[in-house]
C-alpha cells in the first residue's frame, strides 16, 4: 500500500508513505516514506507515519512493524526513534542497514491514554 501525503490546505503531494506486507503468517510488516526536501523538518513526516502505523495496528491487525535504512542515513534513523520504535536485537552489525521495530504492544503503551479499544485487538 503507498499512500500520498498530502498538505490539508493546497492539496499537494509533499511525500509519500508505505506499508508491504513481509509476513502474512507473522502479520510484520514494513513501513517506507520519504518527503520532498523543502517541506521536511516541519513535523509533517512524523504526523504521516504516525497515521501509517495506527492503520497498520488498529485495521489490518498487524503485530509489528519494521522499518529498513541505510546505516548512512542517520536522519532516518533517528527519525524512526522518535516514532518510538527500537533497533532489532538480533540485528547484524555488520549489516549496512539498520533494522528497527516496533510491536502492537510498544505501540499501545506510547499512545497510552490516547488508545480506543479496536477491533483488531481481539486477535491479540
Ligand atoms: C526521513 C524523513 C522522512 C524525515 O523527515 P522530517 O521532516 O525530518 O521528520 P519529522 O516529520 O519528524 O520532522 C521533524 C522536524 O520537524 C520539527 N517540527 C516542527 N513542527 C513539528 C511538529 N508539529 N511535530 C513534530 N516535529 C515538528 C522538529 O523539531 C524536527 O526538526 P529537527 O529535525 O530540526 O529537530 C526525511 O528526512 C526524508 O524524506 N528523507 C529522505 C527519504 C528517506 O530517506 N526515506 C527513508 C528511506 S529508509
């Protein structure tokens, strides 16, 4: 699924958010986004994504989401931190990615008070 982010007033495509579905059994799935240049560092990638994965939790009962960089990309990165997310234990340093994770229950706890009981976490 790739969704377009879009601003609210002028209706431009600024950027991009996706989710692919690694492991249908294991219900992971991977996120990906990107934002033009000239609109980043003004929180509008964090609030996509933070929508990306309240969908991906919430409605189609995934049980964690993993993100994939360039070990060069650091704002990446850090990005994927910010959004709550943790490096994979078992992840190869020698790797030239880094693997980040984040899973239904991490995600339920960060948004604490904000959570309203879902469908989907009567699968859990
Ligand atoms: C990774 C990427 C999406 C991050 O975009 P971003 O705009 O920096 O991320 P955020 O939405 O979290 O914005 C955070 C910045 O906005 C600022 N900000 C302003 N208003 C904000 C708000 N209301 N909420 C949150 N942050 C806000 C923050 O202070 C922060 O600034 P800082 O970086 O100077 O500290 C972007 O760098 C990108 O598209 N990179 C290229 C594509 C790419 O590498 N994709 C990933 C491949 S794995």
């Amino acid at each position: 699924m790739i969704l377009a982010i879009t601003t609210l007033v002028e209706d431009h495509v600024i950027g991009e958010v996706s989710l692919w579905l690694r492991d249908a059994d294991a219900r992971v799935m991977e996120m990906g986004f990107a934002l033009l240049p000239e609109v980043q560092g003004r929180g509008y990638a964090h609030e996509a994504v933070h929508e990306l994965l309240t969908s991906a939790f919430d409605h189609l009962a995934a049980r964690e989401v993993i993100g994939v960089a360039d070990r060069r990309n650091v704002i990446s990165t850090s990005f994927m931190h910010r959004l709550g997310m943790s490096p994979r234990s078992d992840d190869d340093e020698t790797s030239l990615t880094d693997l980040l994770v984040i899973d239904r229950k991490a995600w339920q706890r960060q948004r604490g008070s904000d959570h309203v009981a879902s469908p989907t976490d009567l699968i859990e």
